[in-house]
C-alpha cells in the first residue's frame, strides 16, 4: 500500500512550539494545527493524533538556541524530522508579516515542496566535544578582553611597560610593583589582575579537558590525522572535527569550502562578472581556526620537531599529504605577499586550501 506524506512544519520556541501541516500535492492548502507547549509529552500527544493508517509525517524545524532535543525524540520514536538552516529560507521580499503561525505554515510548505536546507546534527557525544571546545573559545574571548581592559587602566594612569614582551612573569612582577595614589584604584588593579589569571587557567583548564576528552572520542583518529598538517594543533584539530563531524560526508573539497564561507561572493549578470570577499556563511568557528592557522604558513616548508613528533603514527599516506600541503601552502603564501596582496587576503586563500587538504587526509583515515 502507498503510504501518504504528511509534512509537519514545527516553529519552535523556549516555551513553546507552532505546528503546520501541509498535505502531499501543492493544490492542498496548509493547515495551522495550533500552538502546543514545549516539552515532549506534549508532543508526544500531538503527533499521536497526527498518524494514522498509511500515513507517515515528515517533520521540519528551524535550527536555533533550542537545541536538538526535538529531533533526537522524534528520530527515536521512528518519525522523520529535519533541521533546517535559517539563512537558507526562501522569503518574499513583500511579505511585510510575520508571526509563528505564518512561520509554521511557511515550513510545512516549503519543506513540501523540498526547498529547504538541512544542517549537520551531531550525534551526542560529538556535540558534547563541540561544548567544551566552543567553552574554551568563550573563555578565550574573555581572556582577552580583560587583558585589553587591564591595558587601558594601565594606559588612562600613564603605567607603561618597557620590557620586551606582556603577560610574561616579569610583566607580573612589575604589575605587583605598581602603588596607585588612591585607595580605590589599587582595589581595581588588583581585581583586574586576579581576573586575568583566573581567566588564564580556566582557558589552561579546558584546554586539559578537550586534550583528555579527544583520547576518547570516536573522531580520535581524525584529530590525529589533521594534526599532520603545519599550523593546525589540537585545539584547531579538535574544533574542526566537533564542529564538522566526519569530513567525508562532504563530497568534494569545493563543498566543503563552501560550507564554511570561504569561497568568494558573486553578483554577476550577462557578460559582467562581479567576485566579491568571502561569503562567509556556514560555520564560523572552524572558518576563524582554519585563518589563524594558515598564518604559520608565511615561513619556509619544513617538518619541526613538534609536528614530527605529531606524525608518530600516522599513516604514510596522511604524512605525504601533509608535506605536500605544506610545500604548495608556503610557496602560495610567499607568492601573494610578493605580489602585494593585503595579509588578511592571503590568509583567507591560504585556509581555503587548508581545508581541501583536511578533506583529503579525512579521506584516508577510518572513524
């Protein structure tokens, strides 16, 4: 027996959730079901009315702060869901109303007529990895803009430091020399730099955490492999495998590139062709890892002891690739400089093909 689609467009919200259904064939008009509350019994209940003999539903929702909980329910109990990437929603430009019921009923159709664009949901013990990493990114960011307000105090009082680098012990030691002339001013320098070291070792905490957790994890053996490559470490290695997951699933490296935003914007039309910067859409995390990485490019190919010592191990295969990036990368990046490209340009075209080697080595190891 042919079995009916129903395609169920869910606008999910913190405490609660709109629910469209829109029926097979484009002459049948979606229908907004109602609102429900947030949590799974409710659902539960909702989806129970929905199903009946022969039909089978097809759910979507938008990817958002709410998580993947819903999908992961709904997966479970055997009923096809997706999450769909919000950027990607077609939208009229003269549809000037908007609410969760016209939201709803807007994914039911869209999602009928098969215009939507799923995103990556990672299984549970890879999400929890991407946690920690993105944990010690937000710590990182907190760590630097303590130190950049501890800098301006420094600066607003005439306290310059002549030694030859910050943040290092002597730095320390001259910051605990320092006397201000008011009560409360000693009181913020001293919170700002109690701050800062607290700052530091939560960033070393996690760092410890994610080195420990990676040991475990099922993407061990991708870390390794990335690691191969000049420039990417641990933290880059274990941020690009928790935020993408397998690369494999990517067919080619161009599809990859794109995902993460580094391929170059178009507008063109007729015989004008118009390139513009980076598109930047995807994911942002491992975009911003893969352009600090392709920095450490800008010297002489060669295999340093620690990354050596990181190959231990590794196939020849995922070695070969990575001398191989290594030789292409640093000769492109002397090449654009030379010919007086801007840094951040450079760097940019240097992580695109950072990426594409990443595929390649991914390519050549088993999950």
């Amino acid at each position: 027996m042919t079995k009916v689609i129903k395609y169920v467009g869910l606008d999910v919200h913190k405490k609660s959730i709109s629910v469209a259904v829109a029926d097979e064939g484009r002459e049948n008009t979606p229908r907004y079901i109602g609102q429900i509350e947030n949590n799974m019994d409710q659902l539960n209940k909702l989806f129970r009315k929905l199903v009946s003999k022969g039909v089978e539903l097809s759910c979507v929702y938008e990817a958002g702060p709410c998580g993947y909980s819903i999908y992961r329910y709904l997966k479970g109990n055997g009923i096809d869901c997706a999450v769909i990437a919000p950027s990607k929603i077609p939208r009229k430009s003269g549809d000037r109303i908007k609410n969760d019921r016209r939201d709803a009923l807007s994914l039911a159709s869209l999602h009928r007529s098969g215009e939507l664009t799923p995103v990556y949901v990672p299984d549970c013990e890879d999400e929890a990895l991407r946690d920690l990493v993105r944990a010690r990114e937000d710590a990182q960011e907190a760590l630097r803009k303590i130190k950049q307000q501890l800098g301006a105090f420094l600066l607003r009082h005439d306290l310059i430091y002549t030694g030859k680098s910050r943040w290092s012990s002597a730095f320390y030691n001259w910051l605990s020399d320092i006397s201000m002339k008011h009560y409360a001013q000693q009181i913020t320098l001293q919170q700002y730099i109690k701050t800062v070291e607290y700052c530091t070792n939560n960033v070393e905490l996690f760092t410890d955490q994610i080195s420990k957790v990676t040991k475990e994890s099922r993407l061990k053996p991708l870390i390794e492999g990335l690691q191969a490559m000049r420039g990417i470490s641990l933290i880059t290695a274990a941020t690009m495998a928790a935020e993408l997951g397998d690369l494999t699933r990517f067919e080619n490296p161009s599809e990859l590139m794109s995902y993460l935003g580094l391929i170059p914007s178009e507008n063109s039309s007729g015989p004008t062709v118009r390139r513009g910067s980076i598109t930047k859409t995807g994911n942002g995390h491992v975009r911003k890892a893969l352009i600090e990485s392709a920095h450490s490019y800008r010297f002489p190919a060669r295999i340093s002891r620690v990354i050596r010592k990181r190959q231990e191990g590794l196939s020849e295969k995922v070695c070969s690739i990575a001398w191989k990036a290594q030789v292409r990368l640093c000769a492109r990046y002397r090449r654009m400089t030379s010919n007086g490209k801007k840094s951040n340009l450079v760097k940019t075209a240097i992580a695109r093909e950072l990426a594409a080697f990443s595929w390649a080595i991914a390519h050549k190891i088993t999950i």
